[in-house]
C-alpha cells in the first residue's frame, strides 16, 4: 500500500547524480494480455520514480478500474566470500523514498539500445546482451539491470552485491488461462565474487480494489494468503467495503530452478497487516537476509483484512563469479479466487510444455476511413502480415492452414472494451463455425458525428482437438482503434454552430451511448471539467472567443488542425483561470486565421 507521492523523485535524482551518470530508463503498460501492468527497466512493478500517465496498475480486467499491485519487485540476498550479508532490492519499504534508499538496481548505461526490448512471439532479435532472442509470448519485453552501476552506487547504505538481472516478462493474448497471467523469467548473474547461500525474494504490496474509491479504504481490506502446494502468494480484497467486491485476487507464483531438486529448495512466506512503511521489513541488509529470507517460517494465512504485505523467499544457491540462476515468477489472476487457483495450475503444465503451446494468428492490417456519420474497416492480408497463410509448428494436430476467420467488434466505452461482435467471417466448409465465407471490410453507418468510437478486427484459428486447445483469437487491444467520424473541415467560416445547444445540466450526458461527456485517461467517475460543448464546421486554422452577454470575454480557444481533417473543438464550460461558468446566454466569434473572416453567433447554458 503505497503511502507516498513519488513525483519529486525524478527531481531528486538529476539533483544527486552527475551528467556522466546518466541512465536509460524506460517503461511499459502490456496491452497484449488482459492485465494492464506497468513494468520499468529498474525491476519495478510499479511506478516508482516515473512520471507516468497512469493511475491504475495492473488494472484486470481492463477497462475495469480495479487496480491489483501498489509495489512488486525481487531482492537478491546472498554472502560474500568477506562474510558480508548483503541485500539487494528492486524496491522495499524499509528503507523507504523518505528515507532516501527506495532503489537499489538500476539499468547499466545510457546507451540508446538499453532499454526495453519489444519482441513479437517467433522475431529473433539481436540484443547486445542477449543475441539471437527468439519471442516466446506473444508480446515479450526484455530489460536488464543491476546493482553496481554508479546510480545504484550512489544509493545510501547500499553496499552491492555486484549482480546483473536480465529480465524477460511474457504475454500472451490467448487462451484466458495465458492472456490472464504475466510470466517473469529472470537471469541472476554475479559479476565480481562468488556469493553463498543465495536466495530470491518477491516482495508484493497488493493494493486489491475499486481504483476510483477513496485510496486508503481501498487497500485497508485486503488480506495475505499462501498456497504451498502453489508455491504462491495472493493478495485478495474482502467482499464488500467501500470499493465493493472485486472479479480477482492478484497472485505470485514462483518456478524455482529446474536443476535444483526440489526437496532442497527452503521456502519462507511472511506477511504484515501494516498499511505504513516500513510494515514488515528491517532497515539493516543482515536482518532482511535473517528473517525474510532464509526463515523458512510459512506463516499462517491472514485473517483479519486490515490491508497487507508479503513476501515469498527461496534458496539456498551457491553461485560462483559467471554463473546463472535461471527462474520464473508468474502474476496470476483469474475469475475469482478459483479461477487464480485454476490458472495457476495451468501454469504448471505450461511450464512443462516451455510455453510452447499454440498461436494465434498474425494480426489483421486494419486500415480505418471515416466520413459522414459512417466508418470503413478494410483488412485486406498484405506481404507483411496474412493471417490467412499462417503456419504454427506448435500445433498437434499438424494443420499447415489453421487460419479460421475474422471477427469485427465496436466498442462506446473504451480502447479496452467492453467489445460488441459486429461480424464474423470465416471459411467455406471448414466444419468450424458459421460459414459465411471471408470478407475484408466493413461498414458502420449511422454513426453521430465528432464523437469517439472504438473499433477492432480480430483473426481467429481453428482449434487444436489433437492438444485438447481452443480456437485462438488475435488480442482484441493490439488492433483496437480510436475512431471519430465526421466531415471535413469548411473551407471558411460561416457554418459554425454549438452543440448541443441549449447546453442542459440536468442531462447526464455521459449516459449517452456513446457518451457525449467521459472522464478522461483511466478515471472512472464524472467530474465538473468533464461537460462539454463542440463547436463544429470550424475551418482548419481559426481563433474562437466565447463571451458573456455583456460582452465579458470568457475563454479564447484556438483551433489548429492542418492537415487532421478535424472540423470541430470541445471547450469544458471553464473559463480562461478554470472557473466553471455560469447559466446563460453566451455569444461566440470564430476568426478564420487564412483569410481573417469573422462569425459570430450565440448559445444557451441552462444549469
């Protein structure tokens, strides 16, 4: 349960740390699997020090706004041949940001190339660390990072155990039992001397809940539970509460080493119902090694949901200068606590198998065109990307053309859904589905204009009935687009009008379908900068000024989009300093910026 407001970070860190000290941070939000998941190139599962705009993480099922992680991240414990025992962290809550060592691991270099590798499932990409990469989910992102460069030096009391991680974290976009967990492969390399009695830590603070209800009573019900036979950790928000019921538990799950006999591997769960740092976690590297690590004390569940922390422990490894200690963790969600359960066992087979189980498709070229009141999706297969002739060596059955179909879906709300099937399309007397026969396009008519709707074309495979494994389907997200139909922008002034016009209040516009007024970015509920007004038939380049009746200039909004085809403005009904504005008769006057020509016109504002 994050407590801080972590934006001064970057601040600090350009304060502390020289020019010849610059690092190529970077981070991402996976949008192939259903769970929308920050990860940085520090090993953070959180935002940490990034100016991010996102205020949901690991928010499942999307478009949900229910958030799962406040922090996550691993420790590397270990001793020295100096019989140091020393701790490294990706992030922990003692010592805290207040105290100035939140984090430990850091990306080496500043080179351009280090950052966060992209990888689609079966590319082969030559990392400088890591040549010859082939992409095992279907979207991969590689990163790596260590302990010893000269941002982590810098770090107070952090004394190093000279490490390199490389990170891999797997998605996949189906099945649900893959499309609803992230896998994290790790490379744990020493550097400088060989450590002794290794062992890895995942350290999760699970903030488990509604995002847009009050922060503190969101985290303040949730509770820690530990599955051994798992061999994971959960985080599960109480049923009721402020932020209501939940669809899922967020889970850790941990593959140790596979050349490690499992009875000789010590486990430790602990867990802490604080919602303050440092919660559970000892300032001093000696005493997090001793008790967090190396314990082996599996504590019983929690009981009571007061807000909660854990942390999985695992080792022993004694580990010489160039080895490497090859692992998976897996976050693991799911309908419900059962569903978790279900796909974490899946997990286990899949394990089994290297995730090397069936794809989908290659995704569909979507080509969008938008006119008056009316969208044209066209996907005709192009060299590049063709569904159509894909082959798939993972399958059993030993198809060479599992190619099915396509699927067309819209969407009022968001990129992320809820999606309504449009269409579906697919071959002839393949003794799947409906049989329609294939098509390339799409058009969705009887649209209102200046309005944003949300459109997707899916490509679908047969099932495998040899492997017992469903049809797969393209992610819904990958291919998803922002669509605003309408027409083109005047050539000049004259046909400016307000919509809607009288402005009403006490209509909720945001109950349209879609909704003329919506919160922005990922915040669920309304708010008085959420009204809206459009001024339409604007001329590419145009000045608008709104006054009172009186003739007090209110807002003065200027309107360029050469070259976008986009003839219309929003304005908020706030005035120039923010204020909201009253009930009304507003006069307006729109400059075309070419030839200087001026409209004038009026609206009503009935609040």
């Amino acid at each position: 349960m994050r407590k801080y407001v972590l934006s001064m970070l970057v601040v600090l860190l350009v304060l502390k740390f020289s020019p010849a000290q610059k690092l190529t941070t970077d981070y991402v939000i996976t949008d192939a699997c259903q769970i929308r998941q920050l990860i940085t190139n520090q090993g953070l599962l959180w935002f940490g020090g990034y100016s991010i705009p996102i205020s949901i993480n690991a928010e499942f099922p999307p478009a949900s706004y229910e958030e799962h992680i406040g922090e996550a991240g691993i420790w590397v414990g270990a001793i020295t041949p100096q019989n140091d025992t020393l701790v490294s962290v990706t992030s922990s809550w003692n010592p805290h940001i207040s105290q100035g060592n939140a984090f430990e691991f850091w990306p080496p270099s500043d080179e351009p190339w280090d950052t966060i590798w992209v990888v689609q499932r079966g590319e082969i990409v030559d990392i400088p660390y890591l040549p010859g990469y082939k992409g095992l989910g279907d979207k991969d992102y590689v990163f790596r990072y260590n302990d010893y460069n000269p941002v982590s030096l810098k770090v107070r009391n952090h004394k190093p155990l000279y490490v390199d991680v490389i990170e891999i974290a797997h998605t996949w976009s189906a099945p649900d039992i893959l499309a609803q967990v992230i896998v994290y492969e790790y490379f744990v390399i020493p550097t400088k001397f060989e450590l002794r009695d290794t062992y890895i830590t995942q350290w999760v603070d699970p903030n488990v809940g509604l995002r847009s209800t009050d922060f503190f009573s969101m985290l303040a019900d949730d509770y820690s539970v530990y599955y051994p036979s798992h061999k994971m950790g959960l985080g599960i928000d109480a049923p009721g509460g402020p932020d209501g019921d939940t669809y899922s538990p967020v889970g850790f799950k941990i593959f140790p080493p596979d050349d490690v006999p499992a009875s000789t591997i010590n486990w430790t769960f602990i867990w802490n119902g604080s919602t303050h740092p440092p919660g559970l976690t000892p300032s001093r590297d000696a005493d997090k090694y001793s008790q967090l690590m190396k314990s082996r004390i599996i504590m019983d569940n929690q009981q009571t949901a007061t807000g909660s922390h854990f942390v999985i422990s695992f080792g022993t490894f004694d580990l010489a200068v160039g080895d490497t200690l090859h692992f998976f963790t897996a976050e693991v969600m799911g309908d419900g606590l059962e569903g978790t359960l279900s796909n974490s066992h899946s997990l286990e087979l899949l394990k089994e198998r290297d995730f090397q189980v069936p794809a989908p498709p290659p995704q569909p070229p979507l080509v969008v065109t938008t006119d008056n009141h009316k969208v044209l999706l066209s996907w005709e297969p192009t060299e590049e990307s063709n569904p159509e002739d894909y082959y798939d060596p993972n399958r059993a059955d030993g198809d060479d053309k599992p190619f099915a179909g396509y699927r067309v879906y819209k969407s009022a709300n968001s990129i992320d859904g809820p999606w309504k099937l449009l269409a579906e399309y697919d071959i002839i007397g393949d003794g799947n589905d409906n049989d329609l026969g294939l098509q390339h396009q799409y058009v969705d008519s009887g649209l209102v204009n200046n309005v944003e709707y949300f459109y997707t074309v899916t490509a679908f495979s047969k099932p495998d009935k040899v492997l017992n494994w469903p049809s797969l389907e393209t992610s819904k997200r990958l291919n998803a687009r922002t669509v605003v139909p309408g027409t083109a922008p005047p050539a000049t002034v004259g046909q400016v009008a307000v919509v809607p016009n009288p402005y009403r209040g006490d209509i909720k516009y945001r109950d349209y379908r879609p909704a003329w007024e919506k919160p922005e970015g990922t915040r669920q509920f309304w708010m008085e900068q959420d009204r809206r007004i459009q001024f339409i038939h604007l001329p590419a380049v145009c000045e608008i000024k709104i006054y009172t009746l009186a003739g007090v200039l209110v807002n003065t909004i200027y309107h360029d989009e050469t070259g976008t085809g986009k003839g219309y403005h929003d304005w908020n009904l706030t005035s120039s300093v923010g204020q909201a504005v009253a009930s009304g008769i507003y006069l307006f006057t729109v400059e075309d910026k070419i030839n200087h020509r001026v409209q004038t016109g009026k609206f009503v504002i009935i609040k």
